[in-house]
C-alpha cells in the first residue's frame, strides 16, 4: 500500500512539473567597439595578446553577477555564447584591429610565431557587476617587449548599470572598449 502511495505522487509531482512553462534562456556576447577613429600610429606593430589569470568562478556558460561584496549569483536564464575568457579576447583583438590597422595581432599561445611581437599580457581579477548596481572590471595589463616588462597598468572600470543582462553585457563591452583605447595608445608609444 505504502509502494502504491509514494508511486502516485511521484507520477503526481511529474505531471505537475511538466505542464510549467520553461524558462526561456538568452544568450549573449560582448560587442566589439562601433566608433572608427584610430590612434595616429603610422607604424605597422605586431602584437601578441595573451590572458594569463581568469577568474575561475566566471569560466561557466552562464552569466555570473554580484548580490554582495562576497556573494554572487548564477543565472540560470541567461548564459554567455561562448567561454567569456574567449569572448575578451576575441573583442580586444578586434578593437586593437580597429584602433591600430596596420597592427598584426595574434592571439598566444595558439597564433604566436612572431618573436619581435610587443606581448600584452592580462590578468582579470574581476569582469563581472550588479544588476541594478554598477559594473566591475579590473584588469591589470602588462606590455612585455624581449621578454622584459616595458610597461605595465591597472586598468579599473566601474559604471551605473540597469536591471537587466543586457546593461550588464553593454557596460562590460564599453569597459573592453576602453581598456582598448588605453592599450592602443600604449602600444602606439613603443618602437
């Protein structure tokens, strides 16, 4: 009899189950910059990209933001396209491209062939933010020249953002956009 009950409502809790509605997930990727003015470098650079530190709690397909200064929380409804950590570079290389044309860039260690290339290394310490509250993107960069660091910075960016995944991604795509106009000039400066 016992064996009769519990197989009811297991079947039961099932049918319930299956007449809710399916959360609908969005996927999203940063966008590469939309503004064309290039810095003045007439000179062609090759440019080796690498990311040496990435925040493993952000290596997940969905998106991760921060409740508290301690707590985050994992979206279930809205995931990322592709690996975050790829998506950063791929747009970077992009507006690097954007920023300075005449550039090579290659992306280490798969690209690399190019000994004389300047080396950009980034360690993420945070890309993330708060629904509601603000993003945070801490980059701290190095530029390596024979390998010998030639320059290095932190580059921190935090602005309001709304509500919604979208703000979150968009104020994201505008601190890469950023963190490549400052590596561009950077970049631009070295023989």
């Amino acid at each position: 009899m016992r064996f009769l009950i519990i197989v009811t409502l297991l079947l039961c809790s099932s049918c319930i189950q299956l007449g809710g509605e399916t959360p609908v997930r969005q996927y999203y990727v940063l966008r590469a910059m939309t503004e064309t003015s290039q810095i003045n470098s007439s000179k062609a650079i090759a440019i080796d990209l690498k990311l040496t530190n990435f925040p493993e709690y952000l290596s997940r397909t969905e998106i991760v933001t921060y409740i508290q200064t301690n707590r985050v929380k994992i979206a279930y409804d809205a995931s990322w396209a592709e690996p975050l950590a790829d998506n950063l570079l791929r747009i970077l290389r992009r507006n690097l491209g954007t920023l300075l044309p005449l550039s090579q860039i290659s992306l280490s260690p798969w690209e690399s062939n190019n000994p004389e290339a300047l080396r950009v290394e980034l360690l993420v310490n945070n890309f993330s933010g708060q629904l509601g509250g603000e993003t945070d993107v801490d980059i701290h960069w190095l530029i390596k020249k024979d390998n010998q660091i030639i320059d290095q910075g932190q580059f921190i960016k935090r602005q309001q953002l709304g509500e919604s995944y979208s703000d979150l991604v968009d104020g994201l795509s505008q601190g890469v956009d950023l963190l490549s106009r400052v590596l561009a000039e950077k970049l631009a400066e070295e023989k």
